[in-house]
C-alpha cells in the first residue's frame, strides 16, 4: 500500500473514533440522567416518610398524655373509692358492734330448762384454774397478710408452748407431710418449699386441727379408729394415741366439714373441741393432760355448730368463730368459760376483718396473744386487744 493510501484511511479511521466516542458519551450521560432521577425519587420518598414518622410520633405523644390524663383521673377516683370503702367499714363495724348478737340457742323452754339444771349442777364442779390468767378478748388489735401459700385450706402455726421459731405447715385437709421453716422470715420470703424441712407422719392426718404444743405434734389420724396422736418432733415418733369420744366422726364446724377435731392451747394447757352424736347441734369441750392424752373433765357448751368456721381457748374460755355459707365477716358469736368467771353479757362481739374467703383454721398463741389464721390461701397474724374478766 502506498503512502498515499494511508493518508486517505486516516480521516476515515478518525471518523470512526469520533462516532464511537460521541455514542459513550451519549450512554453516559442516559445512565447519570436515570441515576439522577432515582435519587431525586428517593429523596422525594425519604422526605416523605420523614413527614409521615414525625406525624406518627406527635399522634403517638398526643395518645400518650391523653392516656396519661386519664390514669391520673382513674387513680384519683380509686383513691376516692378506697376513702370511701374504708368508711363504710369503719361505719358498719360500728353499727355491728351496736347490735347484740344473737342468742347461741334456739328458744326451747325444755331446753332451756334443762341448761339451767346442768348449769347449777356444775356449779359445784367449777373447773380448778391452774393460772392466774384473766384475760378475754376485746377487739382484733390488727392484723397481717403474711403470704398466700398452699391449697385454699390449711393450718399453719408455731409451737405454741415452746420458744421455737419453726413454722410449721399443714397444706390442705388431708395429708401425712408437713413442712417445717427454720424461722417466719424464709416462710414468708419464699413462695416455695424448697426452704422446708418435711416430716413425713406415721398415719395420715385430717382436718385442720392439729397442733404443735412443746416439742409434740398432736394431729387427728385420717384412718382406723379416730385418734388424737401425739407425735415426738426432736426424734420422730409416736410417743401416746387416744381414742377420742366423737361418735361417728362428726364434723365440729358446720362451714368446716373437714375437721372432726380441733385440738387447742391456752394459758391452762391443751384442749379438745369436739362433737358428738348424741348432741349434734352443740360443740363440746374437753381438757386433756398433755402427757398421756387422758380426758380431765368435759363440757357441753351452748355454742351452735352451725355456721361455725373455727374455735380457740383464751384463759379457759371457749370461743367460736361463725360465718355464713357465702362467707362475709368472721365473728366470735358464742363464748363459753369453763371457770364461770366470764358472764355472757361481758363478753365482746369480735369482728374479723373482711378479706378472701372463710377461715380453715385458727390458731391461738398464748405466749404471743395472737392466732395464726388461714383464709382462702392466705396466711394471716391476728393480734388481739386484751382485758379482764368481770366476775359472775
């Protein structure tokens, strides 16, 4: 090829470059012109949800100190309900303790004879004190919800002679455990069982009667004959049984049909609230010797099963607890002395704070004046204001 040929190819060959340059150029310029037009969307859109979010969060803040207004308003109004609530309380406290309570007995002129000759019998056979203690109850001093633990019935309690700070916990009406805590303090932390020591019983118990009196258990046997069993807790044996005059296993509370037995300790010592066959209406008494279980002398008391929840000995005067079938507030309605120191008239209306439900079990300390109480679950500190007996 000549030179005159290349020079001839060169303006084409600078054509051809010129072309394919102009056309990248052109490509370039499509793709920075569609990238433009997605940023410019993109930033229409993030504007736009920018709007809507703080739109959304001032809807939200609004809302907000709406419902804030409104729960102010709301605990406003029940503080103002719970005021109220509690003057009701106060004001129908008063207007039951002005009401007298009603008689323990039917109206029977039979049986009303025939109390009145029992009555002056006895009255020669005066039941021989063996303490100074003339104390009675004069109203529920203040009370305590310690936990709920446990089924709906049970029965806890501490040693009620002794100075031992163990608790002890029967869970429910029919068993052979009960749970021990070293102190109220791991009771009362601890929703759980794993801080108890278990006993585990020769016989099963039943009821909610039981108690713990120094170092013993005395608890009801579910099974075979109906028993008292006095049970040794420092080396877990059965140190005495007796066979207890409760004819055909009936229950001594009428609201409570799961206790047959209500075994009690005052400042005189161990009691036996009981009922029998032949009396079905009313509940007995009896003193035990806390040595060999052997009945000291007995009582029939005027006191009415029915509607009756649970009873306790204060100074050798039996106290009966009633309520009514849809429970409502406890009361000591019927209050029977062994001694003849305390008149009937003399004898105050006590009135249970209204909590939960009705009480399976309730227990009196004498050391401590107070009666541990288990009320639908809850276990419960009673602490009682005191005063004398006037004598008959």
């Amino acid at each position: 090829m000549g030179p005159w040929r290349c020079l001839f190819l060169l303006p084409l060959l600078a054509g051809a470059l010129h072309a394919q340059q102009q056309q990248f150029m052109e490509y370039v310029e499509r793709r920075l012109t569609l990238l433009e037009e997605r940023i410019s969307q993109w930033h229409d859109q993030s504007s736009r949800y920018s709007t809507e979010l703080r739109d959304f969060k001032n809807q939200v803040l609004g809302m907000l100190e709406t419902a804030e207004k409104e729960r102010e308003v709301m605990r406003s109004e029940a503080e103002s309900v719970a005021v109220r609530v509690d003057r009701l309380e106060r004001e129908v406290d008063y207007l039951e303790t002005q009401n007298p309570a009603p008689p323990c007995v039917e109206v029977d002129e039979t049986l009303m004879e025939k109390q009145v000759a029992t009555a002056k019998q006895r009255k020669n056979e005066k039941y021989a004190k063996l303490t100074d203690c003339s104390d009675t109850i004069a109203s529920v001093r203040a009370m305590k919800i310690l936990k709920r633990f446990g089924s709906t019935s049970g029965l806890w309690t501490k040693d009620a002679a002794g100075n031992s700070e163990k608790i002890y916990v029967f869970d429910g009406t029919a068993n052979d455990t009960v749970y021990v805590f070293p102190r109220m303090r791991e009771f009362t932390l601890f929703s759980a069982t794993r801080k108890a020591a278990r006993i585990k019983l020769p016989y099963p118990w039943v009821g909610t009667g039981h108690l713990v009196y120094d170092g013993h258990l005395y608890y009801i046997r579910q099974q075979g004959p109906f028993q008292v069993i006095k049970f040794n807790l420092a080396n877990k044996t059965v140190v005495d049984s007796s066979v207890f005059p409760a004819e055909e296993q009936i229950p001594v509370f009428g609201l409570s049909p799961f206790t047959y037995i209500e075994v009690a300790a005052d400042e005189e010592g161990l009691w036996a609230i009981y009922a029998t066959k032949e009396d079905e209406k009313n509940i007995c008494l009896a003193k035990l010797d806390p040595t060999s279980l052997d009945i000291e002398q007995m009582w029939d008391t005027p006191c009415p099963r029915e509607n009756a929840e649970a009873a306790f000995v204060v100074c050798g005067a039996l106290h009966v607890v009633y309520n009514t079938r849809l429970p409502s507030r406890s009361r000591v309605q019927c209050v029977f002395d062994v001694s003849g120191t305390l008149a009937s008239e003399d004898a105050s209306l006590v009135y249970f704070p209204k909590r939960y439900g009705s009480h399976s079990s309730m227990k009196y300390n004498p050391q401590e004046r107070q009666i541990y109480a288990w009320d639908d679950g809850y276990q419960i500190i009673y602490r009682m204001e005191m005063k004398k007996k006037l004598e008959v």
